[in-house]
C-alpha cells in the first residue's frame, strides 16, 4: 500500500464495465478484496442483510462503509482486522458511490426529470429496439405521438406549475 491505497491492477477495468452496463459492482469489487487481501471470508453487507446486526464469530470484524448518512453497508470477515481491511473499505466506499452518481446521471440522461418518463434519446434506442424486432418477426409497428396546441399559453396564463401537473 502506498499512501493508504492498494498499489497495482485491482480489476477497475471489470468495476467500469459493470457500471458502464447498469450492473451492480458489488460482487466483482468483493471478489477483488478478497483476492488482493487474501481474506475469503470478506462480505458486503447492505444496511436490510445487517438490520439484525452482522453474524460474525468471536474476534470476527465488521466495518461500516463509509459514513452513517451515506448508507453503503458493512464490510465484514471472518478474522480480525489488521488494519488492512479499513484501507478496503474505503476503496468500496469511493467505488460504490462513483457507482451511484453514474447511476443518476444515466437516469438524467435518458429520463424527464418532471414526469420521469424516457426523454427523447431514450424513445430513439426504444423505437430503434422495437423496428428491429419488428423487422425481424415481420410485424407492424405503430407509434402515436400526442401534440397540445398552444401549450405555451396555457402556461404563460396559469403558471409552469399548473402546466408541469398537467
């Protein structure tokens, strides 16, 4: 370890891909913990498997990840804590929530903030998705698009939020 980070190839690249396709990085980021640490009995504990409190044997460690406000689990073993597994979860800590903030700016990217609904590069990869299949099973495809005339109006006359509710 260096400056209190594990030096060397972790498998960041297998951590990116999860999160580049909206998969959940725990797993691969305990398998690298226990892989690096050479500890098989580390587990991730999310705050619903810990509510009871961690089962751990005598002499057994439990670490919270993170903060209490940020709600990212426990980072649990079997053995007792060298100190090594406090520099792990920290390194959980920063990937778990780099694996929240590119969750919500996904969901930003693709999704109204108002109605929450798909926004427009979203209908393109849905739209794109259902002309292929359709293509492929040699089916129809409707799509019906909804236009309110003169919204704009109605909002400059009743205020953007009693346009937003409608």
């Amino acid at each position: 370890f260096e400056d209190g980070i594990p030096e060397g190839d972790f498998g960041d690249i297998q951590l990116i891909r999860c999160m580049m396709e909206g998969e959940e990085i725990n797993q691969i980021a305990i398998e690298i913990i226990r892989n690096k640490s050479g500890i098989d009995s580390v587990r991730h504990l999310i705050e619903e498997d810990a509510s009871n409190g961690p089962d751990l044997d005598a002499g057994g460690t439990c670490l919270p990840i993170g903060r209490p406000e940020e709600s990212l689990g426990y980072l649990t073993a079997a053995t007792p804590d060298d100190g090594a597994l406090h520099t792990w979860a920290d390194w959980m800590r920063y990937w778990l929530i780099l694996q929240q903030r590119h969750a919500n700016l996904r969901r930003q990217a693709w999704t109204d903030e108002l109605t929450g609904a798909g926004n427009r590069r979203s209908l393109y990869q849905v739209l794109g998705q259902v002309i292929k299949r359709a293509r492929d099973e040699r089916r129809a495809v409707t799509v019906m698009c909804f236009d309110i005339d003169n919204f704009k109006t109605y909002n400059d006359q009743f205020g953007h939020e009693a346009g937003d509710e409608v």
